[in-house]
C-alpha cells in the first residue's frame, strides 16, 4: 500500500509536506482518557501533549513558559489546541512572547476559556487574571457552549471579540470535556480542519507571490455557515 498518510482529522485528501505540528494545551487537572483532547492525540499521527505539570496547582509562568519552549523546540509551524485554563494560557504566551503573525503559531483552537475574572472563581484559575485582551497574532477559533458552569456565553464572545477569534457556539454540551459525552467531539475536528485548510491555502498564495507572508485571514471563517461570529450574532443565552 502507498504511503498516503494524512492527518486523521484533515478534510482534505492530500497532506502537505509541512503540515503544523498540533500542540495540545490542557487545562486544569490535565485532560483524562475520556477528553477528546486525549483521544485526538492517540488519533493524529503530527501531535504532541504540552507537559505544562502542576497539573492540580497551575503556575502562569511556568505554563506559559512549557508552552514557549514546546512551540519553538517544534522546529515547524505548529496549531495550539487548547482547552479551559489552557485557553488563558495561550492568550498570556501570546502577550509575553509576541510573535510574528503566523510565524511559529498558525492557528489555534480554543475551547471553553474558564472565565478568571468573575467573582468566586477558584481562586487557582485567578492566578491567570485578568485575561489578555490583546489582539491574537495568529487565526483561531474560541469555541465555547451555552451551559458551561465555567464561562458564560456572553463572556465567551467577549474573549473571542477581544483575541480577534472566529467564534464557534459548540451547543449545550457543558465545559466541552469528558463529562460532556461528545467523545471525540466531531464539531471540534470541523474546526481544526478548516484552521489546516487555511494554513494550505496561505502556504500556496505566499508560494505564488514569491515568498511574500499572507495576511491573516477571517472572513472566510465568517462564511461557514456552522458558525456564530462573535462580532454579528446573538444567541438566546446570552440575552
């Protein structure tokens, strides 16, 4: 049999030779066997769990810092995938580090930021507040549900107008883990794919324009139609 390998949860039927290496970023307590973050790294063969540790006691710094050094020891663009606190965590490398748009990071997934600034909030996801609310370098997706104890619906879309995020309303499924039943979470893997296909198709018109780096793109995530954009719709949650 030919060697045809693609990203298990690519959509297209051909795999460039400098796919992104997916970084998987997890949350508080770490993502067990049943998250579907645990099941995507057993599923794509490009794909890497982020050791942030202090799993139960997280540091910002020092996460901060496990994901500066696993996004530049990739060697290769890289997609972050980042789940809950996690979620924060990406947004504060992004403010620490300041990289160039699209270089090393070309897309991420956030799923389900908890929201650090409410009141009463374990004082643990405190330490990373406040948020960011600087612009993201990088395309991404905040994916967020309406009955997540964690975040309300309104702050998600606030989180996802503020890091410049595509936002993508995942239904009522909780904090979007395993206690959630969604397994290995089809929706999610239609967000990664389109974040590969977009990074195949700036890699081709940057090839075409000699080199030259491709703006950042979001209107064709606002087109999909299984989106909400966090900047035009309203959902009955948050009202």
């Amino acid at each position: 049999m030919a060697n045809t390998q693609t990203h298990s949860l690519q959509l297209d039927s051909a795999r460039l030779a400098d796919d992104p290496l997916i970084l998987i970023i997890p949350g508080l307590g770490n993502s067990g066997p049943g998250h579907w973050q645990t099941l995507w790294k057993a599923k794509i063969p490009d794909c890497e769990r982020v050791e942030l540790g202090m799993w139960d006691d997280p540091h910002r710094n020092t996460w901060v810092n496990k994901i500066n050094l696993a996004v530049h020891r990739a060697g290769r663009p890289v997609i972050l995938v980042a789940h809950s606190l996690g979620c924060q965590a990406v947004a504060w490398w992004a403010r620490y580090e300041q990289p160039d748009i699209g270089n090393p990071v070309v897309g991420a997934l956030l799923v389900a930021p908890p929201d650090v600034e409410r009141e009463g909030v374990d004082e643990r996801l405190a330490r990373f507040a406040p948020a960011p609310r600087e612009t993201l370098p990088f395309p991404s997706f905040l994916a967020a549900s309406e009955n997540d104890r964690y975040c309300s619906l309104r702050t998600a879309r606030r989180l996802a107008s503020d890091w410049g995020a595509t936002f993508a309303y995942a239904g009522s499924v909780g904090h979007i883990n395993a206690d959630s039943g969604i397994e290995d979470w089809a929706f999610g893997q239609l967000l990664l794919a389109q974040l590969l296909r977009e990074h195949h198709s700036r890699h081709a018109a940057a090839s075409e324009e000699g080199g030259a780096g491709a703006p950042r793109r979001r209107a064709r995530f606002a087109r999909l139609p299984w989106l909400h954009s966090a900047e035009t719709s309203e959902h009955p949650a948050d009202r």
